[in-house]
C-alpha cells in the first residue's frame, strides 16, 4: 500500500517519517509556500566571495556551506513527518496511532538541528521527487513514448 518509509533516530528510538501531500498541505498553511518553508529549513546555502558571487571549486561546482536553519521550520517538520508516518503504521498495522505532541518529540531530539534539518530536507526532496519512470496516473502510454 505504500512505499518503505525512511526513520530518524531521536534518543535512540526509531520514528517512522514521511512526506506527502498531507504534510506539504499542512506546512503551506504554516509558511505560507513550499518554497519559503525549505529555504528555511535547508542547513546549505552557497558559499559566497566578497564581490556576492558565487565560489566554484576545481571542477566548476558551487560550494557551500552550512547556516542555521529555522527552529520553528525544523520543529514543525518533524512533527508533522513524524505524525504522518506513525499514522500510516498504525493504518498498515490496523491499529490507533500513538499520540505524541509536538513538544513530546523535539524533548526527544538529541542531533544538531544542522542534523535534523538535513535528514527532513532529504524527505521533503524525496517527496518531490519523480520516484521511477513508469506512467504515472495523468500519463498515457502514447504521451510516455513520445516523451522519450
């Protein structure tokens, strides 16, 4: 029924974590945009000269660096991928989902928020990710081969 879900480990408890539409509806609320909401969360940003310009390394890729992402960007999402992921366990397992609130889980987080913002952000990437290249449900097989 669905894809293998990625875990994160907060005080050595494994927590089930997923992105979907449920947690991109809900984040849009809070932030207002998807894009807004991961430039908040992403830990990475360019690595900039004096001059404003981007730095490239040897073969010509931009460098970056970390930053501090947004608590309350960070918090959020691992609440909501947290809670999401939990509930489509406890639908797959036929049972009620456990009950845990926001504070509950980030009291239980003992990574960096560099840490955490990184393993969120590669979720919220793989959410929005083309997952394989079969036909999708808007796709028809003519439509597929011409595009190839």
């Amino acid at each position: 029924m669905f894809e293998e879900l990625k875990n994160i480990i907060l005080s050595g408890e494994s927590y089930p974590i997923k992105c979907d539409l449920v947690v991109l509806e809900k984040i849009q609320e809070e932030f207002g945009s998807i894009s807004e909401f991961e430039s908040l969360l992403i830990p990475w940003e360019p690595k900039l000269d004096e001059e404003g310009k981007e730095v490239r390394g040897k073969e010509g890729k931009t460098l970056f660096q970390a930053r501090f992402p947004s608590i309350k960007a960070v918090n959020s999402a691992l609440y909501l991928m947290v809670k999401e992921g939990e509930e489509i366990i406890a639908e797959c397992e036929n049972r009620a989902p456990k009950v845990l609130s926001r504070n509950q889980i980030a009291r239980r987080c003992d990574l960096t928020p560099l840490d955490i913002a990184d393993q969120l952000h590669d979720e919220f990437l793989r959410c929005l990710r083309v997952k394989n290249g079969e036909t999708t449900q808007n796709q028809t097989e003519e439509t597929k081969k011409s595009s190839s």
